[in-house]
C-alpha cells in the first residue's frame, strides 16, 4: 500500500548506511569544519603560551611551561604597550559610539542640507584602503604642525570608528516605528524620558554591536596606528616591532587571554538570552 | 455640569473649534467644529484620506493645528504637548513597545507621572482585559487580539478623560474584530470614559458608537446618531457610504403643502418635504432616495392588487443573488437604470427570476431628498474599498 511504502522504504532504493549518516550529518560535519578553521589558528597562540623556546623566537615546540603566564609583563614595555592600547580603544570606543550614534539618529530622523552627501561621505573610511588613510591623515597632522602621539592616534581611530557605529545603529533606528515614540508621549513621557526609556533602549543593540566593531578595530589597527603614533607605542605595533628581533612567548600569553575573555563574554552573553527567554 | 454622575468616574468632552490642518498646500482637515459630549462613544467615520486620524491625533496633541483650539473638560489645551493632555491613545497596529514585558507596557503610563505601587493596577487591569496570565511576556509573542487588549489595558489604566482609538480593528480578521467591537463597547460602558472612535468600517461605527460623524475630503459632512444618518443621510456621499443607497434623478412637480410631487422619467413619486434636505422649486431638481430593504418587488401580474398610496416603479429583474437571509435583486428601470432591492426570504415568490417584469413599490415615508447638484456616485466605490 502506499502508505507503507512512505514508512519503510523498498531496501533496493536504500543507500548505504553510511552515506545516510552523511547525509545526515553532513551540515553538522561542514559547521564543524568551518569552526575548525576559525579557530585552529587561536588554539596554536594558546598552545605556544605554555611553550619555552630555546631562544628569541617562538615557532617551534620545545616544552611545557608557565613562566609566561607567571610573568606576562616580564618583556619590557610590553604591558605599558598594552595599556595604552586599551585606554585608546577604550576612548575611542566611547567617542565613536557617542558621535556615530548622534550622526545616525540625524541621519534617519531629520531631512537637511548635504544630508545624502554625508550618507555617502561616512562610508568612505570603510572603502578606503587604510594604508592610503593613513598617509592623508599624516599628511594633514604634520601640515597642521601636531605632535603625534596618542592624541592623534586617537582622533584617527574615533575617525574610522564613526563609520561602523553609524551603520549599525542606523539600521536600528530605520526599522524603529515612529508610533512607538508617540506612544510614549502620549503614555506621559516627556521628550527626555522618551528618548531614555523607548528611543534608546530599542536602539541599543545597534549602538553596542556598534561600541564592540569599534573596540575591536580600535584595539588592533596597526596600520593607521603606525603613520600617526610617532615615537607611541601601541600593542600591534609592539607585537610588530618585536617580531623582528624575536617572538615572546608573552605575546601569546596577552593574545590568548584576549581571546578567552572574548569567548567568556560570548558565552556569558547567550546563557543570559537563554535565561531570558524561558522565563 | 448637572448631569448625574455614572457609578464610575466620568471622561471629559472635546470641544474642537474652528480645527483645521494644512500640509505645504494640502488641506488635510478643513476648518471644523466638533463637540465630543462626556462619557459618550463618538466615531470619527470615513475613507482613508478623509482627515479623521489627522483629526484625532491633533486632540491626543501629535500634530498641531493649523488654526483652531481644542479644549478638553473645558480647559483649552491646544499650546500642550501630549504627555501633558489627560488624553491616550490605542494605536494602528498598537505601537506596543517591544523591549518591555506586558506588565511593564500597561504600567509605562503609571511609571511616567510617578505611581510608585503599579503591581496591583497593572494585575487588575490585565484581567479586565483578560490577558492576568500574559504578563511576563513580551508583545511580539502574543496573537494579534492579544496585542490589542494590551494597547486597550495600557491606554485605560491611565484613566484617561478621553481615549483615542486610531482603526483599533483593523488589523484583525473579521471574526475577531466583531468580538472585539463588543469587547470595546462593554468597557467603555464600564468604565464611563468618553471614546474617540476613528475607523473607516461604517458597521463598526455604526455597532458601535453613539454619535457618528461622517468625514469626507477633509470636512465633516453629516453628524449623528447612527439610525438618524442611515434612515436621513444629508448628503450623496453618506447616502452612499453608509450601506446602499438608491438614487433617482427627480423632478420637482409641486412643492407646497408636507409632501412634494416628483416625477422621475414617467413615474410619479412622493417625498416627505421635511425629509428633502434640498431646496425643492416647481421645475427643479432633487435626487430621491430610497434604501434596498424599504423597496418590496411584486410580478407585474400583481400589480392592480397592491395598496394605494405607495410610490411605484415598473422594472424588470436584472439579476437576483440569494445569501440566506435576504435575496439582493438588481432591477433595471426604463429611463432610470438600475436600482438595488433587498428582499426578506420570508415567503418567496417563485416568478420573480431574471427576466421578470416587475414593480417596485414603496411607502413615501422611506424617502429622502438630497441636492441634485452632488455628485450622485459620491462615496458608493469607497465603500466597496473600505469593505
């Protein structure tokens, strides 16, 4: 009957058991893959975090050790490195996210002159090619006659940063129906408690996916970082410079931490959505 | 005011005066008066474009007027904003805020004028609108009917003079809205607060609210109680948007004394003079009408038997189409064209089937006279639209 024939299929049409296990598996089997390629390189930084070189360099396996962990500041001005590395990308960060999301919200909401020209002006730090970027920018800070430094590697970060934020919280606040602030005045919200309680708690998954791109492209730009830091040191650029002359195993210490307390947000992240939506 | 007090709080009026709203050249809302009375439902009716949301959004004080004030419970309120105006609106598609719970939407209005114990206004209004066990999720998961009880919940508890309801309906399928109408029409009696009804749904206005004011192209064009503007519409365009409308072309024969004589291509007709909202001259013209259920079709074999005294018009059937309570009769009328008849099946008459000779008849008291200057098919395509 056909209904037993769509149950159990005739065994002459049945493949083989393991290619219905691929079959199967197979969407599985290429995630899988793909992670693996993502995250191979990380886990060869972590494994030569407990490595102890013969040597400057860092490349091949010797054997186990802590040191470095022990002593990730044991290289000198690595850590100070480091340091100014976070508070840039920190300010930056904070500067991007605060411009970006003003210029975004001008963007969606209002109707003024050059305003096309502007939508079009802020994509163009993401088009550019950094290196041609970067030579303008130093053009222009020495033509102004001002001194390199964290100053203008900060201004240059917060510059390339905009474009970011500006996208993702202007796709945000596009798609957010106008009624809803309406409503909100309508519920007794003064404009201010409008913006706070409605306006900007629906946008900020686009101002923090913004304020992260930001962090993340502030904290390791070498290339803009190096035409305008002067005698500065940032960490890519100290992780660069010591390459030259030989590898730390402290560089995989600070790269390995980064990358698990990244993986630790994430995490962390997705439990509270999780949690979230079952309650 | 003297008039007595309800059990429960009262609403406020809206008087507006002189309104009006332009945009660049456009005219959205011509200048108009309106009084909104305390505690009553009033429905804003008309097509899409017709100026009733510009209307309502301007007394909730989303839109400023161009000209004109409007007044609430007799305090001029017009210079407000609207988290000032003791007035709240149930949005088009409900603009409930996606990031807060249900209990947190309904409680937003409390929240923002300071109410620091909302937990028990918020559960009792929750299960007035029947949606108690819903208050922890978040609007995108409830049903469409749902969503809309919340915008009710989160409007009301505020108790609001006034509420505003912009198409409150008109996301929701046919079956839910009729429950929904009902739904409205109970908590509004409950509650006492004057309703702002605006909807393009001529039945619902007319199920539901007190007074109806029908709009059209920025003015209102006739104001009143639902059976007044059917059985009396002023105007071709409430003639014809609400329900069906006969209309003849007419020519005045006598005009003095209660009842005016009309000649419409050979037959004679007879129209109350005070149901004539026209000027009616011996030799002019009006438009008389008359209702497809007011109309009764007898076989023009019959046609010596029936009562004196009824307005009568020789016809055949066009085309008839039985839906259960009634049969719809298209009948066409020489020199006239065609009318609509809606027939009860109480006892039907096996003769009267596309071809037959007929004739119309009518008591004179059923109709009505309107300006023949009017365009005659004002509001009739609208209708079909908004249906």
């Amino acid at each position: 009957m056909a209904v037993r024939d769509t149950t159990a299929p005739p065994a002459a049409r049945a493949p083989h058991r393991g290619l219905r296990w691929l079959r199967r598996h197979l969407v599985t089997l290429a995630g899988l893959a793909t992670l693996g390629y993502l995250i191979l390189p990380n886990v060869v930084v972590l494994v030569f975090s407990f490595n102890k070189p013969n040597g400057r360099f860092n490349y091949s396996w010797q054997r186990f050790s802590l040191d470095a962990w022990r002593d990730p500041c044991g290289v000198a001005d690595l850590c100070g490195s480091l340091g100014l590395s976070l508070r840039i990308a920190v300010w930056a960060t904070l500067g991007a996210t605060v411009l970006g999301t003003m210029i975004a919200f001008a963007l969606a909401r209002y109707r003024f002159r050059a305003r096309s020209s502007v939508n079009t002006l802020i994509f163009l730090p993401m088009a550019m090619p950094e290196v041609v970027m970067a030579a303008s920018l130093a053009t222009l800070f020495l033509n102004m006659g001002i001194q390199f430094g964290f100053w203008t590697i900060l201004i240059a970060h917060i510059m390339f940063c905009l474009s970011f934020v500006v996208t993702a919280v202007k796709a945000r606040v596009m798609s957010m129906d106008p009624r809803l602030e309406q409503a909100a005045q309508d519920l007794y919200a003064s404009p201010v408690q409008t913006f706070l309680r409605v306006t900007l708690p629906i946008a900020a998954p686009g101002i923090a996916s913004g304020a992260l791109l930001s962090f993340a492209l502030s904290f390791d730009d070498f290339i803009i970082t190096n035409f305008n830091a002067g005698s500065t040191v940032t960490f890519p650029m100290f992780v660069w410079g010591s390459a030259q002359r030989g590898t730390p195993v402290q560089i995989n210490v600070i790269g390995s931490a980064m990358f698990l307390i990244a993986v630790l947000c994430v995490v962390a992240g997705q439990l509270a959505g999780a949690r979230r939506k079952r309650s | 005011m003297t008039r007595t007090a309800p059990p429960h709080r009262s609403g406020g009026d809206v008087r507006l005066e002189g309104i009006s709203k332009t945009y660049g050249s456009f005219t959205a809302v011509h200048p108009l008066d309106l009084t909104v009375p305390a505690g009553s439902f009033f429905a804003l009716l008309g097509a899409s474009g017709c100026g009733k949301t510009t209307t309502l959004r301007m007394i909730a004080g989303l839109e400023d007027p161009t000209t004109g004030t409007v007044a609430l419970s007799g305090q001029d309120v017009t210079a407000l904003p609207p988290y000032k105006r003791q007035v709240n609106t149930v949005f088009q598609n409900y603009a409930l805020f996606p990031h807060l719970d249900i209990h947190e939407n309904v409680a937003f209005g409390l929240r923002r004028r300071g109410i620091k114990s909302v937990k028990k206004p918020v559960e009792e209004m929750l299960d007035l609108v029947q949606l108690g066990p819903m208050a922890r999720r978040r609007p995108q998961q409830l049903s469409g009917g749902q969503q809309q009880r919340v915008a009710v919940a989160r409007a009301l508890i505020n108790k609001p003079e006034v509420l505003l309801l912009d198409e409150p309906l008109g996301a929701l399928d046919l079956k839910l809205r009729r429950q929904m109408q009902l739904e409205l029409k109970r908590i509004q009696t409950e509650v006492g607060i004057t309703f702002v009804h605006v909807t393009h749904d001529q039945e619902e206005a007319m199920t539901m609210a007190d007074t109806v004011a029908v709009m059209n192209g920025g003015r209102v064009e006739q104001l009143g109680a639902p059976a007044d503007l059917y059985e009396n519409p002023a105007s071709t365009f409430v003639a014809n948007f609400l329900g069906t409308s006969n209309l003849i072309e007419a020519e005045v024969v006598t005009a003095d004394g209660e009842e005016l004589l009309l000649k419409a291509g050979d037959a004679a007709l007879r129209l109350p003079a005070r149901r004539c909202s026209a000027p009616a001259r011996p030799g002019g013209k009006v438009l008389a009408g008359v209702r497809p259920e007011k109309v009764t079709l007898a076989h023009a074999d019959d046609a010596g038997s029936l009562p004196g005294g009824r307005n009568l018009l020789p016809a055949r059937i066009k085309d008839a189409g039985f839906i259960g309570v009634s049969t719809q009769y298209v009948v066409t009328v020489p020199g006239l064209g065609e009318l609509a008849v809606y027939e009860q099946n109480i006892e039907r008459d096996g003769r009267l089937i596309p071809g037959a000779d007929v004739v119309l008849h009518w008591s004179p008291a059923h109709t009505f006279g309107l300006d023949a200057a009017q365009d005659i098919g004002a509001g009739a395509d609208l209708d079909e639209e908004a249906a």
